[in-house]
C-alpha cells in the first residue's frame, strides 16, 4: 500500500465518529482511535499492547470472552445492543440535548478480522453512540404505560 493510502486510512479511522478497537487473540489493545480516546480519557500510546480487561476490569471478562471466542471460532460477526446490556464501556454522556442520562448507551459489533490465510489474528469492536435513539424510546415506553 502506497504510503499516501496509508495516510488518509489512518485518518478516517482516527476521526470515525464510531469507537474502534481491535485486540488480538490474548485481548491485548491493537488499535484504539479517536473516539476511544476522546470518550475514555485514555491515549492510544497508553493502551496499546495492554490487555483490554486490565485497562477496563469492569469489564465482564467470561461474557465477553465468549463473544470474542465465538466470533473468532465461527469468524463471524456478532452484536450487542443497549437494550441487552447499555454499554460495553462506561463513558459519560457529553450531548447536550440528550444531557439526561447518564452514561452513553451503545450497541456494539464485533468483527473477525482475518489475515491472508483466512485465520482470524484479532478482533475488532465498533462501538455505536445510540444515546438518542435509548432515550427515545425509554420515552415512548413511557408515556404509553401511562
């Protein structure tokens, strides 16, 4: 790949408004862009190569863990939604209109990421912002119970 490719692949990635991190088989921190930074408080350079569940041990490593294993065994893909668990990482709600809740709610998609051979090495998260869309319907819950 030409350095220049190199160069704005990076940049998207660094500035996805969705939460990147890829981990290896042992869960040790590949990547972590942008919007993990800014949510989490903490630095790719300070994450990088540190097991995910040391950096977040509030983390359910056996749930999660078997997601991870399941998605690299299978090599397919898998998903959490806020409404079965609200947020994989505890990051504090920074949208003024929605300033209500207390936590970013977050669905999440866990991605095989296989090398040339086919094998999967690592494995990546997409972490959705669905705050809005959470309060919203917590909203509409409630006005039709009433």
């Amino acid at each position: 790949m030409e350095i220049r490719e190199f160069h704005w692949l990076a940049n998207i990635i660094q500035t996805l408004d969705v939460g990147l991190v890829v981990i290896d088989l042992e869960a040790r921190i590949q990547i972590w862009n942008g919007f993990m930074e800014s949510h989490s408080g903490k630095l790719s350079g300070e994450v990088k190569d540190h097991d995910l569940f040391e950096i977040y041990p509030e983390l359910d490593r056996d749930w999660l863990g078997r997601k991870l294993n399941m998605v690299q065994t299978l090599n397919t893909r898998a998903f959490i939604s806020w409404e079965q668990r609200p947020f994989l990482f505890r990051f504090s709600n920074y949208r003024p209109i929605t300033g209500s809740a207390e936590f970013m709610y977050q669905n999440v998609t866990i991605i095989p990421l296989p090398d040339f051979t086919g094998e999967v090495q690592h494995i990546g998260l997409l972490i959705y912002d669905v705050t809005d869309e959470a309060l919203g319907r917590q909203l509409q819950k409630d006005h039709t119970t009433t």
